[in-house]
C-alpha cells in the first residue's frame, strides 16, 4: 500500500515517518492543509508501545482509547490514527 501526505513542511514529514520502523512506502507534497487522515496498523505488540514510540519520535496524544485505537497528531498538527490489527494476537 502507497500512502500520500500533503503537508506544509515535506521535510518534516519525510524525517518522522521515514523514522518509524515498520512503516510502509509514502511520499510526501507541497500543501496549505493536510488531505489525509493516514490509519497505523498495530501487528506487533500493543496500541499503548506504538504510542509511546510515536510520541518519542515527536507524536502528540489526542485521544486514547486503550487498547483498540489512539488519535494522534504528527509533529506538524497533522492527525492520524493508530489502530490495533483485527487479526492481532496478544
């Protein structure tokens, strides 16, 4: 799966995604306004360690809804959810 993000600063945006393991293949353009709410999938572990790993790659916590799904926000505001696989094991 391809993801597009628009952001207001691509740079930014290519250093925090690009630095979280796991992450699938995206491109980043010019925008005002951001265009996508992009979905994190947990597979691995828990929504909570994902958090905690965003938040220290500069993430902000919106909403928590333990242990099913989080809001979150990029370092530039942008919001984006991570969410638990269906098929996850714990």
């Amino acid at each position: 799966m391809h993801v597009h993000f628009e952001a207001v600063d691509p740079e930014k945006m290519m250093r925090f995604w690009g630095s979280i393991p796991g992450h699938g293949a995206y491109s980043v353009g010019q925008a005002e306004s951001p265009a996508v709410l992009p979905v994190v999938t947990v597979l691995v572990g828990t929504v909570a360690e994902h958090v905690q790993t965003l938040f220290a790659k500069g993430a902000s916590l919106v909403e928590l809804h333990d242990p099913v799904e989080a809001l979150m926000s990029d370092p530039e505001g942008n919001r984006f959810r991570v969410v638990l696989d269906p098929d996850h094991e714990a």
